[in-house]
C-alpha cells in the first residue's frame, strides 16, 4: 500500500536502528535539531579548514570550540573523553614521531647524529598532532548529535540510492546484533572445549574458523530471513514510499551554512591568501 | 557420599555489572540427577545454567562442580564436565560435515583416534546421522541441525549436560529421540539439567524442578510438588501441564490435584474409583 501522507518522498523506518554501538547522545539541543545535511556540510568544511591549513594555534582554537559546541550541545563529558580515549595515543605518536622524520628550522633543542629536534619540527608535530584530533571531532560533532535514522535519512535526501540507504540503516541496525551473536557463537564453541589464542598469529587466525564460519552461516540466515520479512511488508526497491517525519531545513540551518559558508571562505583565505 | 554435581552457594550475577540477572541463588544438584530448570522469559534460568560451566562467572557467591571450585577452571577444562547444549543450533555449526561438526569436541578434548572414531560412528548411529554424515550440517533442516547440536555433545559424553532449550522448534518424533537419547545417558548416571518452558516435558521427565523468578529462586521440588501450588505457579507466571490443570478441576471429586503425568492421573482415577466401588460394594 503507498503512503498516505501528503509529502511524498523517501524515509528510512526509524524503528530500524537500535543505539546500542553508535554514538548518538538523545538531547533537546539546538545541534540535535539541525538538519542532519547542514552538519554534515558543517563536517566538510571543517575538514577543509584543518586540511588546508596546518597553523598550531588554529588547531587549539578550533579544538576548543569544537568543546564548547559539544558541552554546549549537552553532550556529557564521558562521550568527549570516550574520544579522547582513542586518539591520544596515536597524536602522541605522530607529535613523537615528527621532529624526527620532518626536521626544520632552527633553534636545533636536541642534535644525535643524524636526529636533529628543532623547535619549528616540534611545533608542527604537535599541529599534526592536534590535526588528528580535531578531525575525529569534527566527525563526533556529527554523530553524537545525530540519530542513525536521521543520518541515514540526510544521506538519502543527498542523493544517496534509497536501497543503498535503507541496507546502511540496517547494516547499523544489525551490527549489535552480530556481536552478540559472536559472543554466543564464541561461548558455543568454547563449551566444546574449543581454546583460542595459543600459538602463532596464523595457528591464532586459523583457531577462529570455528567461530567465524558459523558466524558468516548465522549472518546468511538473518539476512535471507530479513528479506523475506522486508518483502512480506510490500517492500519493493524503486516504487514511491510515503514521509512521516520529512528532512526541512529551518532557520538555525540557514545560520549555520552561512557560518560554514563563511568558514569555508575563511579556510582558503588562510591557505592560499586574497586574491 | 558423592559430592554434588553442581552447588551454587549464593550466587549473584549482575549483567553489564547493573542489571540484576541472579541473586542469591543457591541450590545442589545431585550427579545421577535430572533437573529442570523453569521460570519465565528473563528470570534467570540460562544465566544459572551458564554460571554452571563457566561461561559466566558470578559476581559473588560460588559455584562448584564435581566438588571442584570453577572459578579456578577455564571453559575449556569444565567442558570435559559439563557439555552445553545452546538454543540455536546455527550458533554452533560451522565445519563441512557432520561427521567434522562432531568430530570437532572429541579433537578439542583430545582423544586419542580409536576412541574418536569409535563415538563418531556410534553417536551417528545413535542420532540416526549415518545417511549425513558427509554432508554439511548448514544445508540441513532446523530438526537435523538440531540434532547435530545434539549429537556432539553428547559424543563427549561429559559427566553434566546442560541443555538449554533442547526440544525448541522440534516435531514430537524429534523431541522423543532427544528425550531418549538423553535417558540413555542418565541411566549411566550422567547428570541432566534442562531449561525448558515446556512443562510436560517437565512433568514427565524431570526428578527436580528448580522454579526460577526475577533471578531468585522460588522453589526447588519434584514436578508433582511444585505443580500442586498454584499460586507458586501463579507467581512464577508457569503454567501447569493441562493434565495437571485437569486433576486440579476434579479435586472436588477426590483427587489430589497434583498429576504431573497422564499416567500418574490415570492411575489415581483408577485408585479413587476402585476405592469407591469398595466403599459401595
């Protein structure tokens, strides 16, 4: 049966995602309320920013901000540090590894053979650093504030295939569900005395066929039973689908494009100066 | 004496570390014993049966199996104890066939190949698998992959089978086999505990029946003790097998409302009758 309602268009089914494995923090903000396309537009551009440029006190102003608009957006301080969690070690690393592998400048701070630390190297290693962080932030201000549904749903309105997105939606949806049944396909096996993680790295990958051909098995049956259960409530790819809550740009969107807009102008007058 | 198969002494197990599953449950099950283990959807009953082999460990209390403490086991040692059967077969079934799919705990457990050929042959001639044997266990049908499951863990022949859910999805042909099969193996006094929601199963099978709600547990009897308390039944949202239910109708005419079986319902009508007809005679 087509939909009823007057707008027409395409909508993923927001009972499809669950928010167990996403990141996706439920607030009244004013971040949760933007049309999920201006953050993604706002995500773009930001990458444009920290890409094209690579000034140490642009990263710390924009990492900063990005705090300010997450605690802003009451996003809770676990979430933030959840983040921090996985990028400290790798910014380490890069702000590390820099001095030796790009050195520059002058003043030399420490000489070892051919290991030159210079204070410009050490400064763009922490930039390079900072870069990486504020990246993976400017994503989280996406995803936190954004449902899997409504992502879904802007990717959509963008261009993107409604099957393509309907089997994201689901490829989410279901992800939880296939690390549980991991788990219990890892308990099955152990029950029947089945021991991992001896050996050498190939003798440990080959220790898990057991648990992942099942897996792939279990994940075939879901799937050929999922079709059949989308195909036996009248979905057919391609046929005209009806909206019960439709994408709309409001007016805190408007704003804040042509923040990003302006930003963006921002971005490249910094790289590349005025013409 | 023997020392208990299993003993759990107030056990707690909380999921995700908040979410209450058990609390202070503590029961003994006998070896030789056959237990079922009943309660409604989430009142603890697989959690109690995964604490039993370690796959879970509790958050306080103790568990012991075979007199041994299994805290200090890994799952892989307590599976030479305790075999447990999973409710979804596809959550076990991986290798090319059936022979491989049993094959794979004897290899496990390491035994030596005349023994393992030995079970191999006699567990599929036991389950009636020797026509799938060199087939792939995944393209079977619900009822074979089943069976399957079934078949090798049984092929280990552990001292305690725990199996949960065992007769779900399965036709009564099916169900009979499994119950047999699982008979044959009591009567060399392995251990059987199942979790079921099937009370006639219960009724006919089960010596123990360990009622489980909201993660406590409410009675620990035999099937013809714990379906004469309604309101016990009642509180654990169980309902008893219809020929329970019968007897419990007809107390007014004299029976005890208790009948876990056709049988037993049988033959006390034939008691009250013939005590009757004496009584008129």
């Amino acid at each position: 049966m087509r939909g009823s309602g007057s707008a027409r268009g395409r909508e993923i089914g927001s009972n499809l995602v669950s928010p167990q494995f996403d990141l996706y923090v439920s607030r009244a903000s004013w971040l949760h309320r933007l049309d999920p396309r201006t953050k993604m537009a706002f995500v773009t551009v930001s990458f444009a920013l920290l890409l094209l440029n690579d000034q140490l006190t642009l990263m710390v102003a924009y990492l900063v901000a990005v705090h300010l608009l997450l605690r802003q957006a009451e996003i809770p301080w676990s979430r933030i540090r959840w983040l921090w969690d996985r990028t400290w070690l790798v910014s380490l690393m890069i702000f590390l590894l820099w001095p030796i592998f790009y050195p520059s400048g002058e003043p030399v701070l420490v000489g070892w053979r051919f290991i030159q630390i210079t204070v410009p190297s050490l400064v763009e290693g922490l930039s390079a650093a900072l870069r990486v962080i504020d990246l993976a932030f400017a994503v989280l201000v996406l995803l936190v504030s954004t449902d899997q549904t409504r992502l879904v749903q802007g990717l959509v309105r963008l261009g993107l295939p409604f099957e393509w997105g309907l089997g994201l939606a689901i490829g989410l949806r279901y992800l939880p569900l296939l690390h549980g049944t991991y788990q219990t396909i890892t308990d099955a096996q152990r029950a029947r005395g089945w021991s991992p993680g001896q050996g050498s790295l190939i003798r440990r990958a080959r220790a898990y066929v057991p648990a992942l051909v099942a897996l792939v098995i279990a994940a075939l049956r879901l799937s050929d039973a999922l079709t059949l259960a989308l195909a036996a409530r009248g979905f057919q790819p391609g046929q005209p689908r009806s909206v019960r809550r439709p994408l709309r740009m409001e007016r805190a969107d408007g704003w804040v494009l042509g923040a990003s807009g302006l930003l963006l102008v921002a971005a490249v007058v910094l790289r590349f100066g005025l013409p | 004496m023997s020392e208990p198969a299993v003993e759990l002494s107030n056990c707690h197990y909380r999921y995700n570390g908040t979410v209450p599953a058990l609390q202070g449950v503590s029961c003994t099950i006998e070896p030789g014993s056959w237990v079922a283990v009943v309660g409604q959807n989430g009142s603890g009953k697989t959690t109690l049966a995964k604490l039993c082999n370690g796959l879970l460990r509790p958050h306080a209390g103790r568990v012991r199996v075979m007199g041994q403490d299994a805290r200090r086991q890994s799952v892989a040692q307590l599976a030479r104890q305790v075999g447990y059967l999973f409710q979804n077969p596809d959550h076990q079934l991986f290798a090319p066939t059936v022979r491989e799919e049993i094959a794979f705990g004897l290899d496990n457990l390491g035994f030596d190949p005349a023994e393992k050929e030995e079970r191999l042959e006699e567990t599929l001639k036991l389950f009636g698998l020797e026509a799938f044997a060199e087939r792939p266990p995944a393209v079977l049908g619900y009822g074979l992959r089943r069976q399957v499951t079934v078949a090798s863990l049984f092929a280990l022949r552990p001292p305690i089978l725990i199996l949960d859910e065992p007769t779900a999805g399965l036709d009564w042909g099916r169900t009979k086999l499994l119950l047999e099969r699982s008979r044959i193996l009591h009567q060399s006094g392995h251990t059987i505990i199942f979790v079921t929601h099937n009370m006639r199963l219960v009724a006919e099978w089960a010596e123990r029946v360990l009622v489980l709600h909201k993660g406590r547990l409410l009675a620990d009897d035999t099937p013809r003790a714990v379906f004469g308390q309604p309101e016990l039944l009642a509180r654990a949202a169980l309902s008893p097998p219809p020929i329970t239910e019968l007897s419990q109708r007809l107390r007014s005419l004299g029976l005890r409302g208790d009948s876990p079986s056709v049988e037993a319902f049988c033959e006390e009508v034939a008691q009250l009758v013939a005590a009757r007809s004496e009584a008129i005679s």
